[in-house]
C-alpha cells in the first residue's frame, strides 16, 4: 500500500460513469429538471413584475412590496440555480 500523492492524482482523474443503458435517462431527466426550473423562474418573474406594476398603478404598497420581493426570490434562485450546476458539473466531470 503506498497511499501517496501519486494514488490521490489517480483517483481524481477517474470520472464517473453511468452504468450501461442509463447515460441516456440520466441526460433525459437533467434536461427536464433544467428546463423546468428555467420555466418556474420565468413564470415567478414575470408574475412578479406584474405585481410590482400593479402595486404601484393601484397605489398599493403591500403588492408593489410583494412584487420586489418575487423579483428578488427570482434572482437568488437563478444564482443558486448556476451555482448548483457548476457545482454538479465539478462533480460529474467533463471532457473525460
């Protein structure tokens, strides 16, 4: 047993891999996980920036309030949305 370096760089350029037949489930679902939090951001958004119009047209602060708060959710889920990703993609590896 060496349990040197050297064994710590080999395990770290191993990349995962899916077992036989599942790569394509596997890209399958992560494509529909992604296109649905992209669609609930964009629905929260804009449903926000309605609110906030509102509040303001109606001269209603609790919904103008409301409607920044949506925009603000907004932006910190698209955030934490690219930071999982990245964070994802640093697991799994690519170019491999």
């Amino acid at each position: 047993m060496s349990g040197g370096l050297g064994d710590l760089v080999l395990a770290a350029a191993v990349c995962p891999a899916a077992p036989p037949g599942v790569q394509v489930y596997a890209d399958q679902i992560t494509s529909w996980v992604k296109w649905g939090v992209l669609a609930v951001l964009a629905i929260c958004f804009f449903a926000s920036v309605g609110m906030l119009i509102w509040g303001r047209v109606t001269h209603h602060p609790r919904g103008a309030r409301l409607g920044m708060d949506g925009i603000l959710i907004c932006v910190v889920g698209a955030i934490l949305y690219v930071v999982g990703y990245v964070i994802v993609q640093s697991i799994v590896g690519t170019g491999c």
